[in-house]
C-alpha cells in the first residue's frame, strides 16, 4: 500500500479536498489566523516609524522585508501545522486512505498558497498605499515576489517538519535554516561587498534572490531580465522544496 501511495499520480479532486480540509482548520484557530495575516502588517507599520525621520531607508529597507516576512511566517505555521498532523497521527491516517503523498503536499502548499495571497495582498497594499513606500516598478510585482517567497517559505516548512520530533524542535529549525539566509540576503549590506566566501554561500540561498527580485521593482520601471532570473529561481526553489518534502514525508509517527 505504501508503494502505491507514494507513486500514485497527481489527484486534483483529493489535492482540493486536502487544501479545504487545512483552510477549514485554519479558521477555527484565530491565532494563527492573526499570525499569518496581521503579523506581518503589524512589523511593516513598526518599520515604517523606526525610519520615520529617513523615508528613504524605510523605502530601501522595507520593499525587501515585503519578502522576507511572509517567507518566515509561512515557514513557521506551515512547519508547526504539518508537524502537529504527524505527531496527532492524523498524517498516518490520511495516508492509509487513497490519498498520496504528493496530494497531500500539494493541498497544503495550495491552502497556505492561498493565505499567503492574501497575506501579501495586506502588505504590500498597506506598504504602498497606506505607508507611502516609494517604488519605481508596478507593486503588482512586489505582490508577485511576496507570494513566491510565502510559497517557499510553505515549502521550506512542509520540508523541515520531517526531521523534527516535537513542536520546539520545528521551531528550532529557524536558526538554521532563515538565520543564515536573513543575514547573507543582502539586507544588511550588499552581497558583493561580504566576504567572498560568504557572497558565494549567499549565491545558492533562495532568500538572497528574494531581496534581489525586491529591489528591482523598487529600482525599475520596467521588468528586468533580472527580475525574471531572480522569481524564477525563487519559484524553482520551491518547487524542489515541495519536491524533497513529498519524497521525505514519512507514513509511521514513531
């Protein structure tokens, strides 16, 4: 049983099934609700009055947290939520029916998909229009590199929570997979200006074309053929995240 499980094709009826299944979860727990969805406006709205006597840094600055918040909250709840199914045993019993592991990774990345569009939706619209973020391309675009970095930060959750046992130890995943690529991103200072060895580490992390991708928008008016690199390596990622996460999902919780 587990053979077919693991191979079976793609289900789009029992991939829909499993994204409103999480998405009703979602619902019925306000907190992670408020997580996913006002955190990340709440810190926008802080950085804006930290630099509210230097616009332009809050300009520089907050275009590239646009995609570093929604990546570390998706990474944190979506972790957290898929550990919980595991350890409840609700994992085990999902796959004992005719559901395969690629269903269930596609209909969480799908739900959580779906809240980290409108979690991008919230803060960019606010950053933009309500804080006065001063961008040079289209904030559709800052919208688009919002929601691919939710998408990884998803991926990158369903993917650690096969090596963690308890709820504290997904969480302890945080410094050692978002630490190092927050501080080798280029938010700091730029990548090219880091010690070589550290730039060329910096290379191979997805976050540090998140930022890139951000800050073509702020510094172009047109599409760039950067900025397409850049998505696409962060859409790529992904994709190989929710790849490994399918292959690494266990059946047995102990």
């Amino acid at each position: 049983m587990s053979g077919t499980t693991a191979t079976a094709p793609l289900n789009p009826a029992r991939t829909l099934a499993t994204a409103a299944r999480v998405l009703r979860q979602l619902a019925h727990d306000p907190r992670t609700v408020g997580l996913l969805l006002l955190v990340p406006v709440l810190l926008i709205t802080l950085l804006r009055y930290v630099f509210d006597g230097s616009p332009r840094t809050f300009d520089s600055i907050g275009a590239s947290l646009l995609g570093i918040f929604p990546l570390i909250t998706m990474f944190l709840v979506t972790s957290i939520a898929t550990l919980r199914e595991r350890t409840s045993g609700t994992l085990e019993r999902l796959l004992a029916m005719p559901l395969g592991k690629g269903d269930l990774i596609a209909g969480y990345a799908l739900a959580f998909g779906a809240v980290a569009v409108l979690q991008s939706l919230l803060a960019t619209g606010l950053s933009v229009w309500a804080l006065g973020l001063d961008v040079m391309g289209s904030p559709w675009l800052l919208l688009l590199v919002a929601v691919l970095d939710a998408l990884l930060g998803t991926a990158l959750g369903l993917f650690v929570s096969a090596f963690a046992a308890s709820e504290f130890q997904a969480v302890q995943f945080m410094p050692a997979v978002i630490f190092p690529q927050l501080l080798l991103c280029g938010l700091f200072i730029p990548r090219d200006q880091m010690a070589p060895l550290l730039e060329a580490i910096s290379d191979v992390l997805p976050m540090s074309y998140a930022v890139d991708g951000m800050n073509e928008v702020l510094q172009h008016t047109d599409i760039t053929g950067d900025f397409v690199r850049d998505i696409l390596i962060v859409a790529g990622c992904a994709l190989l995240v929710l790849a490994l996460g399918a292959a690494t999902l266990r059946r047995r919780t102990a």
